[in-house]
C-alpha cells in the first residue's frame, strides 16, 4: 500500500541545492515501511534529478513542486538509478 502523495523532507534538504522528495510504501512483508526518496540538485547550469520513486504519478508531483526551477539557460538531467524505463518525463 502507498501513502496518498510524496511528500517534500526539507529536513534533508539543502535549500537552494537539494530537494528531497518521499514515498512511503506500507505493504506487509519483505518492504514494510520502506521510504522511496527522489533528489533534485540544483546547479548553476542543470537541474539534475534522481528519480527513484514508485510510480509515474510521483515523479508529477516532484515535477510540479519543482515548477521552472531550471537555471536561466540550463537544462534539465534526468538519472534512473533502478535501470528500468524513466517515469515520467513530460519535459
């Protein structure tokens, strides 16, 4: 079972240049209570972010938090350490 949305975790987060982003998956067994984070870092020329999260609809609403956070002139990197096909990239 997952919570109803992801969550922003500003305690883990350096404003201005990492944003943390949570899912939290519920069900009974083996991945009781495991937390699935997202990062998004922000440098002078890229907004770069980790997706890991569940489900396409995470990454929306990581994507809509985020807004036109990209650098003047930057663009956008996208990584998706779990090797399988990226979420949600509408960009």
């Amino acid at each position: 079972m997952l919570d109803t949305e992801v969550s922003f975790v500003p305690a883990l987060s350096i404003p201005g240049r990492l944003r943390v982003f949570r899912r939290n998956f519920t069900a009974e067994g083996d991945f009781d209570n495991m937390q699935v984070d997202a990062y998004v870092v922000t440098s002078e020329r890229y907004l770069v972010i980790c997706d890991t999260l569940l489900r396409p609809q995470d990454m929306a609403t990581v994507m809509a938090e985020i807004g036109s956070a990209v650098p003047a002139g930057g663009s956008v990197l996208s990584t998706e350490p779990s090797g399988t096909v990226p979420s949600y990239w509408p960009i």
